[in-house]
C-alpha cells in the first residue's frame, strides 16, 4: 500500500516536472527540471524492484544532464545562455502533435491485453529482464557497443582540427608544435 | 558478511559524519587560524551571518545545489559500512556511491551558477571538466574491486579481503581511486574550482549557511570518499586484535591523514592537465589492472 502511494506520488513529479522543462524561462532551470523528472523515473524503476537499473538510471542521467547543460547553454538560440528565454517553438503545431500522441499512447495503454501475473516475482529482476531483453544476442549487442563506441571515437578524431595527428603527422614524428588547447600529453 | 541496522544507525549517522569532517577541517585549517576553536568561531560566525545576495540570482538552483552537496555525501555514506555495519548495505552499493558522488556534479555546478557571477560561473564549469576527467579511470576502479569479489555489494567486497586487502593486489585501482577521491572533493592539487586564482571558484559569491553547507559539504564529500576507500580496497573492518568499528576508524583516518598530506605536498593541477594524465595514461593501466584482476576471477 505505502509502496503504491510512493510509486504513484513518484510518477505525478516525474511528469510534473517534465511538464516544468517547458513552462520556466531558463535553460539552466529547464535542464534541471529534465534531471528531477528523469530522478523520479528511476525512483519508480527502483520501487518496481529493478533496484540496479534504478541506480544505474541516477548515475547516468545525473552525469548526461550536467553535460547537457554545458552544450545547452553554450549552444543553444541565445548565444549566451543566461538570459531568460523561451523553451519552446512552433506552440500551437507541437501542442496539437503532443496531444494525439497522447491520446495515441493512453488509447494503448487501455486497449492491450495486459498479461496476467503468473508465478513469484524472480529472485534478480534485473537478470530477468536483460535476458528476456536480449537473450542469446547479449553478445550481439554487446559488440554493436563496442563498434557504436569505437566509431565515436574515431568520428571526433577525424572531425577535430589541429590535433596530434594534422600537427605530428600520421606517424607522430613530424616536429612538436603546440597544439590549439593546452594539455597534450605526448604532443 | 553485514549485517542489517536499526533505525538509530539512519538517525546517528548525519552527526557522526558530520563531527568526522568537522575534525577533518579542523585539523586541516591554515596555521594561524585558531586549529579548532577557530574552525568552530569561523561556523558559528557564518551560522549567524545575514546572506549576501547578487543581482538576478537563480535563488531556487543556488539553494538547491548548496543543499545537494552535503546531502550527497550523507546519501553516499549509507553504504560505508562501520565496521562490518552499515545503514544499508544495497546489493548494488557500489553503483549506488557512484550515483550519490555523480550527484556532486549537478551541485556544483548549480551552486557556480546560481549567483549569476562570472568567476563563480567558471568555477562551476572547471568542476564539470574535472568530473570527465577523472570519472572514467575512478569508474574502472570501482569496476575493478566489485569484480575482485564478483559482488556490486560493499559488504561483499568487505568479505572477499578477508584474507589479501584488494589495496595490495589491485594497486593501479586503489591510487587511481584515492586521486579521484581528492578531484571529487575538489581538494588539494584539484581545488581549482574553488581555486583563488578564481577568488573562490563556486564558492565565491556564497555567505551564511550557505557558505557553511557548501565547505562542509566538500568536507563530509572528502570524508566519504575517504571512507569508502576502506571497505573496497583495505579489507574494511578486517584486522587482528581491535574490533572491526576500531579498525575502520584507524584505517579512514590513515586514509584521511594521507590526502591531507598530499595536499600539503602537491602544487594545483589544472583539470585540462590532468584530463590528458587521466585519460591516456591512468585509463589504460586501469583497464590493464581490471583485465589482471578479471582473469584472476575466471582462473579460481
């Protein structure tokens, strides 16, 4: 009983403050919204028993969203980020779009033949779900990480400008120059 | 193997903690500035200021990132088990310290932003750059103790150096983890983001209980890492002679006493230097000494 009031009391401030993200007048405000709702939504993993994923979900969404709001506020339509501005575009036309996909997901959520509870909750959810997730493509996905990773990685090195390789040449031997930010190791 | 606590240990915890940094920065102030009666004056004096304001403020992400750095560590610290004890010892605790001292981030960098002050803005942002540049080698290290005991929970680490400390067979991970325990603190050699070079970083504009709060909250940060280290990489409460609570005490202020010594000794390190360090030297021997303890695992 006290487990669904928490989990209900939960979700309404995950979507409250998702609500909020769009409502305050600061990109700082609005990325710190996104954490608070994104918290709630691993409180609510954390109360359904996946307690790992929970915690996982806190670690990584803490750690995206102070990034976030470096790129944010760096990048984003004022140039400088601090004052206050609108979180939104195109109102009326987004507004329109967000209520049919509303409408779309609740028509779902009523309408599926949900599967009845069978048997005792696992031992480790967590093991469960990733199983019944990937199953035998654990090693499959795992190597897609690994080659999404790798290609990142190479993405940036490719993109940047005036890094080791364009000042040091293929073979890092070419004659040391300074590079365009300070600490290179290695040059 | 740790054993479940009563509600007192929730209740008794905040004040320990807090009385165990308190100690720390006590011990740690300038000489010159009273040891601790002077720490104690300097608290009460902020405790009783009337708080400065600045212009446009964000007052609302100021209070709360002032809150959430000790709140952080407080959190963090329900996993440190006291001896062979701790608030709660979580089947993923490791992950959850993790998560708490990612929490760290968002504060400071809330509490840099708020005020709507350049340097304490910087200092917010030099915080972040710090975070990326120790967080992947401290995660490995972290990674690499859970698998040394194949267990995410800290009491089950605590069990697996019942014999050999994991200090002594996975010494990339344990210095790895004590560097990243002082850039999380931002203290010693990693203060810039409270650096006097920038008047105070993220914490110059902040007066009253919020300055206290937030110092204390490095402090009980510090503490907590220091800490956590015990369980994870010097066999926590094992130990001849004294009782588990007796060693964990000696072991975290051995610990303590270390990091206050390497600030002593270390100049500043800038976060752009020791994101190059970090991230091409310290990643790949934590990677090495994780394939080592791995393969250890495997072969038993």
């Amino acid at each position: 009983m006290l487990s669904a009031v928490v989990l209900h009391a939960l979700a309404a401030l995950a979507v409250a403050s998702g609500v909020l993200v769009f409502v305050v007048d600061s990109m700082a405000r609005a990325t710190f919204s996104l954490l608070t709702s994104l918290l709630c939504v691993a409180g609510v993993v954390i109360g359904l028993g996946l307690d790992y994923l929970g915690v996982v979900t806190v670690l990584m969404m803490t750690i995206e969203m102070a990034v976030m709001a470096v790129f944010m506020i760096m990048y984003m339509m004022n140039p400088a980020g601090l004052m206050p501005m609108t979180m939104v575009h195109n109102t009326r036309g987004s507004a329109v779009l967000c209520g049919l996909l509303f409408v779309l997901l609740v028509t779902g959520v009523l309408l599926i033949p949900w599967p009845e509870p069978r048997g005792r909750p696992p031992r480790d959810a967590t093991r469960e779900l990733g199983m019944s997730l990937m199953g035998p493509q654990m090693l499959t996905m795992m190597t897609l990480g690994m080659a999404l990773f790798a290609t990142i990685v190479s993405g940036v090195v490719l993109a940047v400008r005036g890094g080791r390789y364009d000042r040091r040449g293929d073979g890092l031997d070419a004659g040391r120059e300074p590079g365009p930010s300070r600490g290179d190791v290695g040059g | 193997m740790a054993e479940a606590t009563s509600l007192w240990a929730v209740v008794a915890l905040p004040p320990v903690l807090v009385v165990a940094a308190a100690t720390v920065a006590a011990v740690d102030a300038r000489p010159g500035t009273g040891g601790v009666a002077g720490t104690g004056r300097e608290v009460l004096r902020l405790l009783v200021q009337q708080r400065r304001s600045t212009n446009a403020s964000d007052r609302l992400l100021l209070r709360g990132g002032v809150i959430l750095l000790p709140m952080a560590a407080l959190l963090a610290a329900a996993v440190v088990p006291f001896g062979f004890t701790s608030v709660s010892d979580l089947p993923d605790g490791v992950v959850w310290f993790n998560a708490m001292e990612a929490l760290a981030w968002a504060a400071v960098w809330l509490t840099g932003w708020g005020p709507n002050s350049a340097l304490s803005m910087i200092g917010g942002y030099r915080f972040l750059a710090q975070g990326l540049a120790y967080e992947i080698p401290h995660m490995l290290a972290l990674t690499t103790a859970a698998l040394g005991a194949e267990s995410l929970r800290v009491g089950a680490i605590v069990d697996a150096q019942a014999g050999l400390w994991f200090a002594l067979w996975m010494p990339v991970s344990f210095v790895v983890y004590l560097a990243s325990a002082l850039a999380m603190a931002f203290w010693g050699p990693f203060d810039q983001p409270v650096g006097s070079d920038a008047a105070g970083g993220a914490g110059v504009e902040l007066s009253g209980v919020d300055r206290v709060l937030f110092l204390g909250g490095r402090r009980l940060l510090l503490t907590v890492a220091a800490a956590v280290s015990v369980p994870l990489f010097l066999g926590g409460g094992h130990g001849p002679l004294l009782p588990g609570w007796a060693w964990t005490l000696v072991k975290t202020a051995a610990v303590v006493a270390l990091l206050l010594w390497v600030r002593r000794r270390l100049p500043v390190l800038r976060m752009e230097r020791w994101t190059a360090v970090s991230w091409m030297v310290l990643t790949p021997l934590a990677i090495a000494q994780a394939l080592l303890v791995a393969l250890v695992v495997l072969g038993r």
